[in-house]
C-alpha cells in the first residue's frame, strides 16, 4: 500500500468536507460521504493483515472468465466464484482454511454506517475486500446470495474514486452514476436492496495513500 506521495487535486477537494455528510440517493440507500476518512491508517493496517493470511486473487466466474477484480474475505463465510458458481463458504477455497476473523474496526465501521443509514440492527458476519486496478470494473448485478435480504449492504471506498452505477430492479433499468471517493460509504436495503449495481472501470491515478488502486469493503448478513 503506497504512502507518503503528494495529494491530487482530487483528494485536495476532499478534504474540503467538515465531516461526514448523508446523501438519500433512494428508499433505503444512503451516501455517506467521508464517513471512513478519519480511520483510513487503522482500515488499511487491518487490510492488510487479512490479506496476509488471505491473498487476492482473481476468482473465475461460472462461464469461464476471470474476474478484473481480486478479491478475498474476512468473517464466517467468503463470497466465492468458479465453475460451480457462486456461494458463500466458510473456508478459503485457495487454501482450505478457515478465512480470517473479521477484525474488530472493520465490524464496528460497518455496524456504526448502517446505522446512521437507518439500519440499526445490522451484524454483519462477511467481509469481502475487492481491489481494483486501473480499468478493473464490476458489471451490473444483484447481491442475491445472502441467505436474508432484511439485512444491507454497506459498502466502503478506499484509494481512487470510482463510478458506482446504482440501478433499479431489471437489469434493463438504466442506472444512476455516482463518483464514490476515498473513505464514502454507501448503504442499500430495504426496498432497494436487491437493485442492480455496479462500478465502471476505474481511471488510472496516483492515491497518497494506496497509490494506484482501489479497495472496497463490502459487508453483508450472508449466513
């Protein structure tokens, strides 16, 4: 993770927020912009421990392409992919072990940014930690996986901005864009929880902090 390298123009525009700020982007979504700023060093520690024991890798996709983004997971279960499809499993697939505990900052982040989105009751058991290079990209697809829908999605940005694409509940519904920069955080339940979503490829830059790359925490009820 790269430190110490000059602020862009981009992250000088960040800083001009005071403090976190909630945008109601539809029923039960809510941008939180900044909401993670003020715990990037301690993220990016707990980040990497994870993925010292859980490497990033590019998962394959049931029809046979691999993914642009690489991805693992801490808590009770991972989100995987390959021939068999998607699940969720309890054990690393790449390593047959147990994935890494969910650290304590990330379930509190994750418990505090549901709630101020309105979800109170929200215990997440499933972290998945995506890193995206520069023209890595997600098409748009359901969070459907979960064992129960009553539970959101919370989902962190870290590193360079991306366009997050927030549809409606057809794939044919045409998405609103919105540009999620380092430390927003967006949440989604309730009637919108199961909309389609994505992230366009990500532009190249430089991060002062993660260099040229994005991560994204994405929390989930999964079991």
């Amino acid at each position: 993770m790269r430190k110490g390298s000059a602020p862009l123009a981009a992250d000088l525009f960040e800083n001009l927020f005071d403090g976190p700020r909630r945008e109601d982007i539809a029923p039960g979504a809510a941008l939180l912009h900044g909401f993670a700023r003020a715990q990037e060093l301690e993220l990016m520690a707990v980040i990497e421990a994870v993925v010292a024991r859980a490497p990033f890798r590019h998962m394959m996709t049931p029809g046979g392409h691999t993914m642009s983004v690489a991805m693992t997971s801490c808590g009770r279960a991972g989100w995987v992919t390959d021939r068999r499809g998607y699940r969720y499993a309890t054990h690393d697939p790449a390593s047959e072990l147990p994935w890494p505990e969910m650290p304590d900052v990330l379930r509190e982040l994750a418990v505090s940014a549901a709630a101020e989105a309105g979800f109170a009751a929200f215990t997440p058991d499933a972290c998945l930690i995506n890193r995206y290079a520069p023209g890595a990209k997600m098409a748009l697809h359901q969070d459907k996986d979960e064992q129960d829908f009553a539970a959101p999605i919370v989902s962190v940005s870290l590193g360079l901005p991306a366009v997050f694409q927030f549809g409606g509940m057809a794939r044919s519904d045409k998405p609103r864009r919105f540009e999620l920069r380092h430390g927003d955080v967006l949440v989604w339940g309730g009637e919108t929880r199961l909309v389609y979503h994505g992230v366009l490829a990500l532009k190249d830059g430089e991060h002062p902090l993660l260099g040229r790359q994005r991560i994204n925490l994405t929390f989930r009820k999964a079991l």
